[in-house]
C-alpha cells in the first residue's frame, strides 16, 4: 500500500533575526558592514515519517518540539528548506481553528468566506450550510457579527465548517482542547465517524492519554529531531516514563 | 500550467467571497452604503472645480468631465496598488494557517478597487448629462484602456505587495510616489502646459498618461483609441504583470518567515 502522506527527509529552518531589520536603510548600513547576521534555527532537522492511508497517527513532544511546524508543512503553509512532502489526497486543515474570520461578518458570512478558504465551491457550501449550522447549533445567533460570539461558539463554527466534507486527511492540532465538554464529546465522535469513513488523521495532543486511546501510530519529537516512531502504544509508554 | 489554472478556478469563490467582505465592510453601517461610491467622487470634483475655476484658469472645454475622468482612474490607480501593498501582510494570520493562493489578496484588492471604479463610473456619467457632453460613439472604446489599466496596477500591486513583506519602507515611499505622479499626469491641468520638449517627453514615459488620455479621448474628444495608445498601453501593462508576477512567485514561499 502507498502511504498517503511521505515526509521525506524533512528539514526546516528559520532565520532568528539576531537584531531585527525592517527598514531598507537599516538593511543596506549593516550589509555594508557585515553584520548582517541571522542565527539560524533548525526546527526540524531530517525528519521522515509516512502515514499509511486511514492511519489515526499521533504527534508527541513538548513545547517547541517542532510538532506544529511538521504539521503546517504536511499542510502545504510552510515549504520545507530541504526534503520533501507528498501528500496524495484533500486536507482539512484544523490547526487552528477560525483563521480566515472576519470578526465583523456575520457567523453567515463567515461559513462562506472560511468554505470558501478551505477551497469548497460555492455550491457546496450552499449544499452544506444546513449541516454546518446544524452540527454547530448556533440557528439563532447566524446574523449576528462574530466578534460578538464567545470563542467556544467560534470554535464550533470553524469545527463544523473545517470537517463537513469527507476529507482524505484531517489535521488536528489540539482541537478538542476548545469548547466544553459536550462539545468536545461531539468533535471526538465526529472524528471517529471520518475515520470510519475512511479519512486518515494527524493529531497532536498534549493529552498523551488521549493519543493512547485515538491513535493507532505515532511520532515522538523532540527538538525537531524524531526520537521514536511506531505502535502509538509502545510510543507513548516510552514517553511517559521519560516525562 | 495548467495545474496553476486549475487551483485558481477552484479558488474562485475565495475570490469573490473576498471582494463581497470588502464591499460589505466599506460600507458597512452607512446609510448611503455603496451609493457612496458615485457620492464621493462627485463631492470631490465639485470642490477641485470650485478650486481650480477660482485659482488656476485652464482652457479646458468642459472641465468638470476632464476633472472627474482623469480623477477617477487616478483614483482607482492609488487606491487598488496602495490596499494590494498591504493585502499580503494583513492576510498573515491565514496565511500562517492554512494554504491559499497567496496571489489571491493582492489581486482581490486590484479587482475590489476596479469595481468601485466601475460604480464611481455612474459619476462621470451624471456630470456628462448635467453638463450636456456630447455622447460619442467612441464612448464604448473606453473600456480599452480601462482594462489595460487594470492589468497595469495589478501588476504593480502584486510587486509592492511582495517589496512591502521584506521592507516595510516601501509602503511610506510609495505614497510619496503616489503624489509625484498625481502631479505628473494631467489630471487637472491640460497637458498643453508642458512646456518645452523636456517636459512634454517626460510627462510621456509615465504610463499613467497613457491611461488618461486615451481614456478621455473616448469620452470626450469622440475618438477610437490609435493604434499607438493601445500598443503603449498595452506593452505597460504587460510589463508591469510580467514583473509583478515574476517577484511574487520568487520570493513568495519566503513571505510566511517575515510577516
């Protein structure tokens, strides 16, 4: 079988602007005299992973691990500086929820604007507006503007709206830490029910508890480098003894 | 290619969604709403008339149409390259999320501005009819160089769009830029007051000219634009996209580090 996502010998590296430099002027006075310097920050160093299609595959490590950045490249948002991606299918991304809101819109609006940013056609959404209201249970609030809502109703939304199609890959990064429980119960369901459909899910968590009980497989990362991949059983033992 | 066609086509509705976000909040809680767009540059060319019929006498037959034509592609020039410098950057907080098209904001921002030209258009036709300007043939010619001025600033947008994410400068210099051309262009004055060769060539390398005056020749003068004014404005435009786009895509994978 071809596994769905390759991550081939992936290394990313971000300049860490010792001092910053904005202006043109400022530019060209340290060029001239060669302190033009940028320390450079490896977050991921050479990592490979490759998730098999209808994989529930995990994502462990600490803060600034370089879970996110993993993530965001499988995403197609960041461009690695070396290796490559393969990515064999449509994604939702879910890294964080609501971007692409516009506050002042209305929730209305909104569903069409954020469908229309995940790259749905405007007959599907028209299509799926009901559904996406309906899974977010917010009929009564739809014509008004988002920046009066609480952040858990614009979760919901962004939720609903980022997982209506069956996509082949869902990228979950602690989603299910928003809104209340409920809620949360109703998003985990929802995840199963794509799995069970079929859609391949990467999902970073800080809950290793959680990961024990959704994922199949995992990737334990620590200062962009992998230290363990494999059964997310034998993963996650591993690092809670460390931890 | 033909895969770059494809993720435009089905970023479409982005596209449009986009420009009805920016409809709806320009005018949002106004009581005139999108009216506003033939309102204000009717008020504008009513105060440069008052201006220049006390300060300045220009020989100009009709001159509120040759006021409101050149202000309105003016108009349209600064307003759609100085909201596309910004688009990128505003947009950073989606573009660090998920993967769109990066064009897409600064050409949302060109096709926003043309459109709310296209209203203000309702403007200079009211001020034709008040001030009983003849009504050419050639009239329907004038979305020629309208068009090729579309292309024109999107090109320009894209560029300054890309320059503005690694130098913030480019977004203070560009206004000063701005009000060189307002001043290069005959917008108010007639182009008869170039004196002198110097001038006369100068004033016409500034593409904007070009815009300008066959535009107003349609409208005012009854003629088809010459093959000339179509070929200039033409090559300008296809300059100005050619090397907007060629910046954008090189440095475009770079812009999610410095925004």
């Amino acid at each position: 079988m071809k596994p769905i996502i390759s991550v081939n010998n992936v290394s990313m590296r971000f300049n860490l602007a010792t001092e910053k430099v904005d202006s043109l002027k400022e530019y060209f006075i340290k060029l001239t005299k060669g302190s033009l310097k940028f320390e450079e920050f490896w977050a991921l160093k050479d990592v490979s992973i490759d998730v098999m299609p209808g994989d529930f595959y995990g994502l462990v490590g600490l803060n600034g691990s370089g879970k996110s950045t993993l993530l965001k490249t499988i995403a197609g948002v960041l461009k690695p500086t070396k290796g490559s991606v393969t990515v064999g299918g449509t994604i939702a991304p879910l890294i964080e929820l609501g971007a692409g809101f516009d506050m002042d819109l209305t929730a209305r609006e909104n569903i069409y604007l954020n469908g229309a940013v995940l790259g749905f056609s405007k007959k599907f959404m028209d299509e799926h507006f009901q559904e996406i209201v309906d899974f977010s249970e917010l009929h009564n609030f739809l014509d008004v503007p988002l920046k009066n809502y609480s952040s858990g109703m614009v979760a919901r939304i962004a939720f609903a709206i980022a997982t209506v199609t069956d996509p082949d890959i869902l990228i979950a990064d602690e989603v299910l830490a928003v809104g209340d429980y409920t809620f949360q119960q109703k998003c985990e369901k929802r995840m199963k029910q794509l799995i069970d459909n079929g859609t391949t899910v990467l999902f970073v968590s800080h809950s290793i508890e959680q990961v024990k009980s959704l994922c199949n497989k995992a990737t334990w990362l620590e200062h962009g480098k992998i230290i363990m991949s494999g059964d997310a059983q034998t993963v996650c033992d591993e690092y809670s003894k460390r931890y | 290619m033909k895969t770059k066609m494809g993720t435009f086509w089905r970023y479409r509705f982005l596209l449009t969604n986009l420009i009805g976000r920016d409809l709806k909040i320009k005018y949002r809680r106004s009581k005139l709403g999108i009216r506003w767009s033939v309102l204000n540059p009717l008020l504008m060319m009513l105060v440069l008339t008052a201006v220049f019929s006390a300060f300045f006498r220009f020989d100009i037959p009709n001159y509120p149409v040759y006021l409101l034509s050149g202000n309105l592609l003016f108009t349209f020039f600064n307003d759609s390259t100085n909201a596309a410098m910004g688009s990128v950057l505003y947009s950073a907080p989606l573009i660090k999320k998920v993967y769109v098209p990066k064009y897409i904001f600064p050409l949302e921002k060109s096709c926003f501005s043309f459109i709310n030209m296209l209203f203000s258009m309702v403007a200079l036709l009211m001020v034709m009819l008040i001030t009983r300007q003849k009504f050419h043939p050639s009239i329907v010619a004038a979305i020629v160089p309208l068009f090729l001025m579309f292309i024109f600033c999107m090109g320009i947008g894209l560029f300054l769009s890309a320059a503005a994410i690694y130098f913030r400068d480019v977004m203070h210099f560009w206004t000063v830029i701005v009000m060189a051309l307002n001043y290069a262009t005959p917008i108010f004055y007639p182009e008869s007051i170039w004196n002198g060769t110097f001038m006369a060539v100068a004033g016409k390398l500034n593409p904007l000219y070009w815009y300008v005056s066959t535009f107003r020749g349609c409208i005012i003068d009854g003629l088809f634009p010459s093959t000339l004014q179509i070929a200039l404005c033409a090559i300008f435009a296809v300059i100005s996209l050619v090397v907007g786009s060629v910046m954008f895509r090189k440095t475009q994978d770079n812009f999610i580090l410095y925004i």
